[in-house]
C-alpha cells in the first residue's frame, strides 16, 4: 500500500500506523493484535494503541492497558508498517 493513501481499517494489518481522517492532531495509531473483546453492544476484533506507548519502555502486559478498540470501517490515512523490510 502507498504512503498517504485513504483506506479504511478493515485493510490494515497488525504492525500498519496511520491516523485518522478526521483527526485535526493526526495522532499516529499502530495496528495491534489482542484477543476479540465482546461487551453488550458489539464484538470488538481490531485494536490500535498510539505509537509513543508502543515505543515507550513500558512491559508488554502495561502497554495492553492502553490498547483501545476500533471499528473496520474507519476511515485511516495509511502511513506505513513495520514489518516491512528495511534497505
């Protein structure tokens, strides 16, 4: 997928960062997999986390506190992923 280009999060995969359309501060987001959380209203099955936390030092069972749901057809702007390789 191209840098800068408009999607919706149902195409996104783990390790993929954007921001939303909509966001006037452009908080960089990352794809993050997590088990389906279920609640009375919806099943929730993706989850992104902002990348300062990622990055941050904090263990891996702290940064899960701060995973938030999203839903599939958001729409995103793609930036890139980090599982790409690296030249």
């Amino acid at each position: 997928m191209e840098r800068n280009t408009i999607t919706t999060v149902a195409n996104l995969k783990p390790g993929d960062r954007f921001f939303k359309v909509n966001d006037k501060n452009k908080k960089v987001l990352q794809i993050v997999e997590h088990a389906p959380k279920k609640t009375h209203f919806r099943t929730y099955k993706i989850f992104c986390c902002l990348v300062q936390i990622i990055e941050g030092r904090l263990t891996p069972t702290a940064k899960e506190g701060y995973y938030s749901p999203i839903l599939k057809d958001t729409q995103v702007v793609y930036l890139r992923s980090t599982s790409e390789v690296k030249i």
